[in-house]
C-alpha cells in the first residue's frame, strides 16, 4: 500500500493562510490503513487546525469529508457539492488523490496535508517499511522474494557492498541489509548457487528513468 | 611475456612477480593543484602507482581523473577511482574515454560510499549500475571494443581494471563469492579493504585460495597506519565494513608516540600479509597523513621500488 506521513500543523497553515473557507478532505484507502489520511485523521487536523486558528485569532471555517478512494474518479464526483462550498482544500490522501481533486475541480486550490512516503507495509503497530520501489520490471524471482531496488541504499544488484556489518545497512543501523537478507534466503533454501551469476545492468527506462509511465490495456478500453 | 591488457607499470610489474606498493593520494577540497603535487611528490619514488579516489566519503574534492592527470605529468602512474554513486553509464563511459586519452591506465571500480556520510547529504544518487556491471562495463569497452549499448568504438579505453573487495563486510562467506563475481566480470587486480585483523583476512584468503581466485586475479592488502587511539575507535566503531581487534586499540592507547606505534603496527601488518600465499602487493591508505608513507614502506624493506618503465 502507499505509506504516508502527515505534514507538521504550521506548514498546512501557512498553505491556508490566505483563505477563510477549508474543507479538510480524507482518503479511506490505503492511507487511512496506515492511520495518516483517513476519516479519523481527518477530524484530528481539523481540530487541530481550528484551535490554532483561534489562538492566532484568524477567522476560520473548517469542514470536514472522506470518500473511499480520493485516486478514482467516481469517487470524486460525489465531492462536487462540498468542494464547491468552500475556498480551498486540504487533502490528506495521498500525491494521486491531490492531484485528482486538483483536476476535478481546477478552481479550487487542492493543498497537500500529507506528504506520500513510500509503498510498503506495517512491520509492526506504528512501523511501517519500504519494500516496492515500482522499477517497472519485477526480479523477485531472482531474488528470493526480497527487493534490492527498494530495500537496498544502492539498489545493488549482485550482492552487498562493503558497508554490510552485523546484518545492517551501511545508512542507518535501522535498516537491515537487503542483501544479508538475500543471501540468507537463498542459503536456507540450499540455493546459494543462484548468487554466483552476474545479473547485468538493469533496464531502467521501465522505471521513471524512461520518463512518465502509463499503461494502455486495449482489451479493457470502451 | 603475456600480452598486456593496459601496458600500464603496475600491470607490468605484477607481471613480473613483483610484489607490489600502491598509495592513495586525497585530493584537495578547493581547486588547489600544488596540495596535488605535494603529495604525489612523496609519493613519487615510494609507490608503483597512486589510487586517487572518487570523492570518498561522498565529500567533494578535486576529480580523480584531473588529479590523476597532474600525476601523468609529473611522471607518477596514478590509478583513477570510479564509483557508481555519481554518474551513469553515460557519464562513466564517457569520462573513462577522457581519462584513456589523457594517458591514464589504472582504473579501480567501486560502489561508492553513500552520500548521506558526506557534505552533500540532500543529494540524489546515481547508482545505475553496480560495481561488478561497472566491471564488466569496462572490460567490455577494453576487450570486445563495445559501449555498454552494444555499439562499437574505434580506439578502445585500455585500462588495467581493479576491484575492491571488504573481507571483514558481512556476510563473511558471501564475500570470496563475491570476489569471485568481480573477478569474472573482469577485474585484473584486487585492493581490499584496510586489515588490521590479519588472522580474519588469512580465513578469508583460504577461502580466496579454495575457489582458486589467487591464480586468476592480482590481490593487493589495503593498509593504513593508524595516528592514534582516537582514530582506532573511531574506525571501529564508525566505519562501516572495518574490523579493528580491542588489542591494537590498547596498544595504540598505552603507546607514548602513538604515530610512531601506528607506523609500526603497519609495518607490522605488511610483513604478515606478505607472508600471505596469493598476496600480490599492499596498498597503503595513509588518510590526510601521505608523509608517513615513505617511512613504512622503507621499514618494510620494499624500497627501492622498480623504476617505471
């Protein structure tokens, strides 16, 4: 799923400043799962925003909505009402919920509440890990099910470099090593061959590197 | 004698047997190239050639490749570093051209140390490639006389390709594997990491020997003379990938001239790694501290060195 992290209170502020009218618009998608952009976050900011309008004695009128996926267009539809009645808006879904609102509805200023972190999955309560990268070209397979491209530092793809000590990452002792991980894999599995082949340099024009993605499925088009 | 891949000197001399002396050279924060010349004039008559390395620490400094052109002026042989963590393969191929054509013929392929541990924190990184296809990428260039895209060229980049190799990195039995991967995608010689646990680096070395790398590939041992007791704990514990045993942190701890106690646990440790079987040269990375240089390559007894050719 998309992880994402909520911007501190006085950055959201600042993007509001000039305007009286706010809804603040959540995401029950992956966002609310990873308690960041969801109903329940919604009404926190809110709060939060309407407090320290009062303090700072602005004048402010701050609404609240969700909808179940703020990246689908018919979703959106149903935001028209609401959207209209109000200045600008504050979204905390994800970067493709902002940018659809944005689109939907072009007069509207559309202010990110939430800054999109990254596509992974809770490890634990309160932990959540990078672990897709979207390079456009899956090596899973010859990886034993563990991504070097999202979870390595460098992306290397034939095995760690030389800043792998005690299973961690050169980077930050947080983070395991990728490839530790990787060599251990494949070790339990009796596999350890798999790791003396030289994978060649990688495609990267199916990443961003190719430019803006997109895909076109002519067997679904109407 | 065998054909040689780069004609360079240090090529020659592993040729020969020679057990052999490389140095690295830092080169100057600021575009200052008499700091350049300075050390490469200590270095001059007491290294077979000189690494120059690629930004380390991802701290800007003045390129290997113009520092190294300075060293090809001054008569020195240097060894360009080349890491993957700044330039794609466009920009690698296209400087390794500049630095063929510039008469340089050493050239060393690394990952490159992640840029969060240097001035440059907020940067992005590059890492196209890895190491072992920056590897392959090279030989490639040298032997097949294609880019990396397949297309050909007419005057080929002939350098003697080196690789790096950290024997005290985890996962330990993974590493001669690796060095095995290095090996086959075309590095000629080997610098490993700085040992100052030589019985570790002997484990690792028998298993070097076991998978038969010795016969395929030059290995040099990285040394460095420690300065004091701060910088002992300071590499052990904040230097990723190196392993500094609690004796010689003592040692250099109870040392009244700990500098001169550092000098000679590096002696120390050149003699045992010579006695090493496969061990082919040393490579000494005195850091910020190139003076010391000549003195433990002396007391070692590897001086004269062999004129350049």
């Amino acid at each position: 799923m998309i992880v994402g992290e909520q911007k501190p209170v006085d950055e959201i502020r600042e993007m509001i400043a000039d305007y009286e009218k706010i809804l603040v618009l959540g995401c029950n998608g992956c966002v609310a799962v990873c308690f960041a952009g969801g109903e329940r976050e919604v009404k926190i900011l809110a709060s939060a925003l309407r407090m320290t309008a009062k303090i700072a004695g602005d004048k402010k009128e701050i609404t609240e909505g969700a909808v179940e996926k703020q990246c689908e267009w018919e979703f959106i539809e149903s935001l028209k009402e609401q959207v209209e009645k109000c200045e600008a808006v504050v979204s905390i879904a994800c970067g493709i919920g902002v940018q659809a609102l944005a689109e939907k509805f072009p007069e509207t200023p559309i202010f990110p509440g939430l800054n999109t972190s990254f596509m992974g999955m809770p490890l634990e309560a309160g932990v959540w890990a990078e672990t897709c990268a979207a390079c456009g070209e899956c090596i899973l397979d010859k990886t034993g099910g563990i991504c070097p491209i999202a979870r390595c530092a460098k992306n290397l793809l034939n095995g760690p470099c030389g800043g792998s000590q005690d299973g961690k990452c050169e980077v930050s002792p947080e983070t395991p090593c990728a490839w530790e991980l990787i060599y251990h894999r494949f070790k339990d599995r009796g596999r350890l061959g798999a790791l003396e082949e030289i994978r060649p340099a990688k495609d990267w024009s199916k990443a961003r590197d190719g430019g803006v993605r997109k895909i076109v499925r002519e067997d679904l088009k109407l | 004698m065998k054909l040689m891949k780069s004609g360079s000197n240090l090529e020659r001399l592993l040729q020969e047997g020679k057990f052999v002396v490389t140095a690295e050279l830092g080169p100057p924060k600021s575009a200052d190239a008499d700091v350049i010349r300075k050390k490469a004039n200590i270095l001059k008559d007491v290294a077979d050639a000189v690494n120059i390395t690629d930004c380390q620490t991802a701290i800007v400094r003045v390129s290997s490749i113009a520092a190294g052109c300075i060293l090809v002026q001054m008569g020195l042989e240097p060894i360009i570093q080349m890491t993957c963590r700044d330039r794609n393969r466009i920009a690698i191929q296209s400087d390794l051209l500049g630095a063929a054509a510039l008469g340089i013929r050493n050239l060393l392929c690394l990952t490159g140390d992640h840029q969060k541990f240097g001035n440059h924190p907020s940067s992005k990184n590059v890492f196209d490639l890895d190491s072992i296809q920056l590897l392959k990428m090279v030989k490639d260039m040298r032997d097949e006389k294609k880019f990396q895209c397949g297309e050909e060229m007419d005057i080929e980049p002939r350098f003697f390709i080196g690789a790096v190799e950290n024997p005290f990195a985890d996962p330990f039995e993974y590493r001669a594997l690796r060095l095995a991967k290095k090996v086959a995608a075309g590095a000629d010689f080997i610098q490993t990491q700085i040992v100052y646990n030589v019985d570790k680096f002997s484990q690792w070395m028998e298993r070097v020997r076991q998978l038969g790398l010795d016969h395929k590939v030059y290995i040099l041992a990285g040394v460095s003379p420690l300065k004091s007791v701060g910088m002992a704990k300071y590499m052990k514990h904040h230097v990723p990938g190196l392993d500094v045993p609690d004796a010689l942190i003592e040692r250099i701890g109870k040392a009244e001239n700990p500098k001169e106690e550092g000098i000679k646990i590096c002696v120390e440790i050149i003699n045992r790694v010579r006695k090493i079987q496969g061990i082919s040269g040393v490579h000494i990375m005195a850091i910020e501290w190139e003076t010391s240089v000549p003195e433990i390559v002396e007391r070692a007894g590897l001086l004269p060195r062999p004129k350049i050719a």
